[in-house]
C-alpha cells in the first residue's frame, strides 16, 4: 500500500538528497576516526570506540521519547545525527586543530592554548557546524518545524552524534596518557553525568530555528542570531568553567545545564498543550465526513489516552490494527498542524490540498483497519465509546453527523459499507467518504456519482483525486463551539491558529 503509507504521506521516504547526504557523512566519520586510528592502537581506539557508541541507544530513546505527541520523520532524525557524527565532527576538528596550532604559536604554551582554544575557540566552530543543519532543515523542510519541541529534538540528534564521535577521541587520549584509570574518569564525566551537554547547547540553536520557521523575516533571522550567541556563550563557558575553575566551576556549569535542562522540559510540555489545542480546534469539522469523533479527539488529546488506544486496537485487530491506529493518530496531528500552518501563511492553498486529501485518505483508510465488535454496537448507536478504546471520554448524546443512528466507529458495520467510508470488495457500492448529513463533504476523498474509483480512497501516489477541496476552519477559537460546514482556506482577517575532560 505504498499510496497510504504515512511515510509516503509524511514525506519520509528517501530522497537523493538524503543518501547524498548519509554517504557523504559516513565518509567523513570514517576520515575523522582514522586519525583517531593514526594517533593511537587500534585496539585502543575500538575499546573507546564501543565505549562511545555503547550508551548511545539509551540516549536516543530518550530524545526520541518527548517527540510522542507528533514524532518527526525518521529520515530527518537520522540524517541530523550522521551530520553531527560525521560531517560537523570532521569540520570541528580540523579548524579546532589548526586553531590550537596557531594559538600555541602566539602563545608558546601548548597546556595554556588547548585551554584558550576549549574556552574561546572550540564554542563558535562547534556550534556553529552543529548548527548548520539546522539552518539546512529550515530551508529545505520548514513545513517539519511546527514547535520549539521539534528544533529541540534535531539539535539533540545532531547533538548526540557530535558527542558520540567526539568522545571516541577524548577515551582514546585518556586511555593513551593515563590508562585504564584515566578512561574511567573520563568516562564518567563525558558518558555519566553530562552526556546532554552538547544537544542542550545547540537546543537553543534548534528553538531559535523553529521559532524562525514560522515566524519569518528580520524578526526570525534576529532570533537564530540569539540563539546560535547563546548556544556558544553556554558552551564556552561550560569548557571555560572546566579549564581555569576546577571542580567548583565545573559544578556551576553542571547547574546551569541542569536549569536549561528544566527549562527546556517544561518548553516541551507546554508546546504539546499547544499541539492538543491545536488538535480541539481544527480537526472537530472533519466530524460531519466520519473522519474524526469526539471520542477521537478525546483520545488524541493525551499520550497515555493514544497508549490505550493502540492497545484496544490491538486486542481486535492485531498488529495491523495497531499500526493502522499509530497511522491514524500522527496523519490526524498532522493533519491539526496542517491548519496551523495554513493560518499562519507558511503553505500555499495547493500544498494544503494535496496534503490535506492525502492525510484525510490515511485516516480514513486506517480506519477500517479497526473492527467494532459486534456486542459494542449498540452501546456505540447510543453514543458510547467501546470498552477500552477512549476510557473517560463523555458520552456523546449527538454523533457527528447529525443524528446517525450508529456513529462512525472503525472498520465495517453489520448490513452495509462503514459509514463515511470508502467502498471495498465486500461493499463495493462505496463512492468516496460519502456526504455528511446536511452538507457537502469537506473536499477530502473523490465524490459520488457514475464513474468515480471504486475501493479504498487514493493515496498520493496512487493518481490524482477528483472534485473540489475545501480548506482551513474559520470560526471561534477551541473554547467555543466547532466552526460549522466544511473546512475553509484562511482568509485575509480570518483567525489565526489556536493557543576525563569533560570539556565539549
């Protein structure tokens, strides 16, 4: 189903670029660790080298584990971390190392200039190199970045790989001077007790970028220039504090990445609040077309409420079940998100239609992957969620719809095609998502009459859709009622979106 894939739908599938880009920082990685090889044994530099890439898994699931909410495209994730284990770890090192050579020049002490280089010198190229896929991803996938959570969640990535290959040469110098001793201590610091330093410096970069992305013009570009100054102060004097301060120092430094650290988890949380408000306030007009209920919205409204969804799928659909519920859940935030950017002005009115169709095919086609047993049935005709599915969500007196008999639930009803859903070999008369009562549909999914496509709703990739779109809510914000009939393209004064060394 290579049309309904919400990879495809996500734009997660591999580009050229992407490979591209993957070999060229593998090739850098494998250049940055020969002359990690070069300068030492190579059964020191494997030791350091499974040191350095042992703790890296925990990590990333970490990372990964405050992006549930509206997960980022796999490709994206990977090529920022190759792009901080290859290509910015080469860049940092070799002007690090010509800066130290010069600076040991002027100074005549090589101790004295490997602390000025660490404090001074190593801050401004790091992040910046670091930084620059950063700025690659606002200009070539700005419609990713919806949220501070997004940039921080890249610049960790980035970050993480930068760290990784960097600590291959710290354990390996370590190793080399002070031997099994030295690596542990150096181990412990790097690995132990600050292995979030560098994301946590080039976050403020990634929040200053999202920030950027929609936002725009002078204002943005002032933004990521305080960004990237503050990601360079914080690194210069975390290797500043560690050079001239000792442990004393050192342990102010710790403290201040430990508030950044504080401060950036409440960012996160707040922006998933963000994310849910978004989610109340544009996906209710797609009720009236099946896509989406109360119950829906009730679940998508919390991770621990999508966690039990995914379960009760499971438990009646099986693993295809489950995965068609994950598809669901991210095609209907993004599909939230879709809104916000068309509120804002960062998508055309073409862009939000074939993305708008294309999410609205994935939900709906998802959809059928989820069976509603027989014995529910008649609780759900009385507007009651099956056991399981959304516990705690309220009672919904009136479906969306207006006063169907049996509300919309997943998958094939008894005597007939699901309701708001496309034909298929068992109901083969299905023409569409079928009009709502009381309006036309709101544009997703091809419409009824002689001649149209049979079967499930088109994918992107599977030919073009027919009939007209229709586009972003206008209406009250997510504290009022749902805005009625479908879904409409922003207007000019329509609302806007809702509410060792433990030098780096």
């Amino acid at each position: 189903m290579a049309g309904l894939d919400p990879r495809a739908v996500l734009r997660e599938r591999p580009s050229i670029g992407l490979i591209v880009g993957l070999v060229v920082a593998g090739i850098c990685a494998l250049v940055s660790f020969s002359f990690d090889i070069i300068n030492g044994e190579p059964v020191q530099f494997f030791i350091a080298l499974g040191l350095a890439v042992a703790p890296v898994p925990l990590l990333l699931a970490g990372v990964l584990a405050l992006d549930r909410m509206e997960p980022e495209p796999r490709n994206n994730l990977i090529f920022a971390f190759a792009w901080g284990a290859g290509i910015a770890v080469l860049l940092a090192g070799v002007l690090n190392s010509l800066n130290l050579v010069y600076v040991a020049h002027q100074v005549g002490d090589t101790t004295s200039a490997r602390n000025l280089v660490a404090t001074f010198g190593a801050p401004p190229v790091e992040e910046t190199a670091k930084g620059l896929v950063l700025l690659g991803l606002l200009w070539f996938r700005r419609q990713e970045l919806d949220g501070p959570t997004d940039g921080i969640i890249y610049a960790s990535m980035v970050g993480l790989g930068f760290a990784m290959s960097e600590n291959v040469s710290y354990y390996l110098a370590a190793l080399e001077e002070n031997g099994a001793q030295g690596l542990a201590a150096t181990l412990v610091l790097r690995a132990v007790l600050s292995p979030f330093a560098h994301p946590l410096f080039t976050s403020l970069i990634g929040i200053a970028v999202a920030y950027a992305a929609q936002r725009g013009g002078a204002v943005g570009i002032v933004v990521i220039v305080i960004g990237w100054i503050g990601a360079m102060l914080l690194h210069g004097l975390w290797n500043g504090f560690a050079s001239f301060a000792g442990l004393g120092g050192l342990a102010i430094a710790y403290l201040l990445l430990m508030i950044l650290l504080v401060v950036e988890l409440v960012v996160i949380f707040r922006d998933r609040r963000r994310i849910v408000g978004l989610i109340q306030h544009y996906l209710p007009p797609y009720e009236r077309n099946g896509l989406i209920n109360q119950a829906d919205i009730f679940m998508l409204s919390s991770l621990r409420r999508r966690r039990q969804a995914r379960a009760w799928a499971k438990a009646h659909g099986g693993r295809a079940g489950a995965r068609a519920m994950i598809d669901y859940q991210i095609a209907s935030t993004e599909l939230g998100l879709l809104h916000a950017r068309a509120a804002r002005g960062g998508v055309d009115e073409e862009t939000f239609r074939a993305q708008q169709r294309s999410l609205a095919d994935l939900m709906a086609y998802a959809r059928l992957s989820f069976p509603l047993p027989q014995r529910h049935q008649a609780n759900a005709a009385r507007g009651v969620p099956p056991p399981g599915y959304a516990p705690g969500a309220p009672t919904a007196g009136r479906w969306p719809g207006g006063g169907q008999a049996v509300p919309p639930w997943y998958g094939p009803q008894q005597g007939g095609r699901p309701p708001g859903g496309p034909g298929n070999r068992q109901h083969p008369g299905g023409q569409g998502y079928g009009p709502p009562p009381g309006g036309p549909p709101p544009g997703y999914g091809p419409p009824g009459g002689p001649g149209q496509p049979q079967g499930p709703p088109q994918g992107p990739h599977q030919g073009p859709h027919q009939g007209p779109s229709q586009h972003p809510p206008q209406g009250p914000p997510p504290q009022g009622p749902p805005p009625q009939g479908p879904p409409q393209w922003p207007r000019q004064g329509g609302p806007g979106p809702a509410p060792g060394d433990p030098r780096r």
